[in-house]
C-alpha cells in the first residue's frame, strides 16, 4: 500500500532561504532542503484502488494560484519540544484548499486527519532540547519570514514508512490556474484535463 498525502512545494529561492536557518540547535536531526514541503492532508496508507480513485478525484479541483509567506518560526511540543518549523500565514485560498482536499478523501473513505490543519514547513525533527534553547534559536534568527511566493499547483506525494523527514516521491502533480487567466482560456486549457490547470495523470498505484 502507498504512504500518501498531499502538499505544496516550495520555490527553490525560499527553500535555500530557510536552509541558510539550519545549525546551531542541540538535539536538531536537519531535514534536507529538497524534501520541504507544506503538508496539505495526511492519506496514511492507502488501498492502491482507492489510491488511484483518489489521484483522478483530486484532479478536479478547480481553484486558481495563489500567494503565500511564512510569518514567523515556531516549535511543537511546549514543554518538550519534538519539531521546529516554519509557519505559513493561513490565507484563505490556502484553508479552502485543504478543505476541498479532505472532503475528497472523505468521499473515497479515507478519514481526516484529526490534528487541527497548522499550515507549516517542518525545518527539523528534536530530541532532547530544552524549551529555552528553542526559544534562544528563534529570536537569534532574528524574526525571520519570507517575501510572498506563488503557488500555481499541489501534489500528491508517496513516502516510505520511516521515523518522517523523506524522501518522497511526486505521484501526480495538479495546477492551479493562473493568475488573470480570463475564462475562455481557462476553460480551454482546462478542457478534459480536470480543474483549470489539471494534472498530467502519470502514476499508477500498483502493489509495492
């Protein structure tokens, strides 16, 4: 069965951005800078029919680019800190995404993820590091957020069962519409593809 869940990438100037934030955190296990992401619905393991039922159903998603920026850095775990991340503002192009996603799954019997969706980028997984290092490291990064970027697609991505941080493979990848687009050419490019964009359906779930 597929480890499944979908998530935006990011461009490659704010991935070296937040790369540049890596070092000098006790405890910190680095993800590696090409597999950051922003999760946008957790699938688990999912049936390969139901999987490919999925990837066609996503593919109809018909929802237009859109503006992001990561607002501050964070951690989980209050008292015991197990991950530091990267914020994303919760813009509401960006929850009604998500939303569309998981009622999706839903429909096709997978269940929600019954965490409260925080859209964020995972920068590093903790073991023993102390609330105040956390907090030292934030403020030494002085505040950081990063300049908007566009978002003009999601993905479907597979990943191995593992303790988490990659690598993942892209099973589909579904675009968004551009900005300005007017209708005719949208409804033109979109045309028996599946939403505005539409995703070049290439994967194939198969028994692994």
């Amino acid at each position: 069965m597929p480890r499944l869940f979908t998530a935006l990438r990011l461009p490659p100037s704010i991935a070296m951005q937040l790369s540049l934030l890596k070092g000098g955190l006790n405890g910190a296990r680095w993800i590696d800078t090409e597999n950051y992401h922003v999760t946008l619905a957790f699938f688990g393991d999912v049936d390969r029919h139901v999987a490919n039922d999925l990837a066609l159903a996503l593919g109809g998603i018909d929802r237009y680019a859109f503006e992001l920026r990561i607002d501050r850095l964070d951690a989980f775990g209050n008292g015991k800190p197990r991950a530091l991340y990267a914020r994303i503002e919760p813009v509401p192009a960006l929850m009604e995404l998500q939303a569309e996603i998981e009622r999706l799954a839903r429909r096709h019997g997978v269940p929600p993820d019954r965490r409260k969706f925080l859209p964020h980028v995972t920068l590093a997984r903790l073991k023993g590091t102390a609330p105040h290092e956390v907090a030292h490291f934030i403020h030494s990064r002085g505040g950081y957020t990063s300049p908007q970027f566009a978002v003009d697609g999601f993905e479907l991505l597979s990943s191995k069962a593992s303790i988490g941080g990659g690598p993942y493979i892209t099973e589909e990848h579904y675009a968004l519409s551009d900005f300005g687009e007017d209708e005719d050419d949208a409804l033109e490019e979109g045309f028996g593809t599946g939403g505005h964009g539409g995703p070049v359906m290439s994967a194939t779930f198969s028994s692994r």
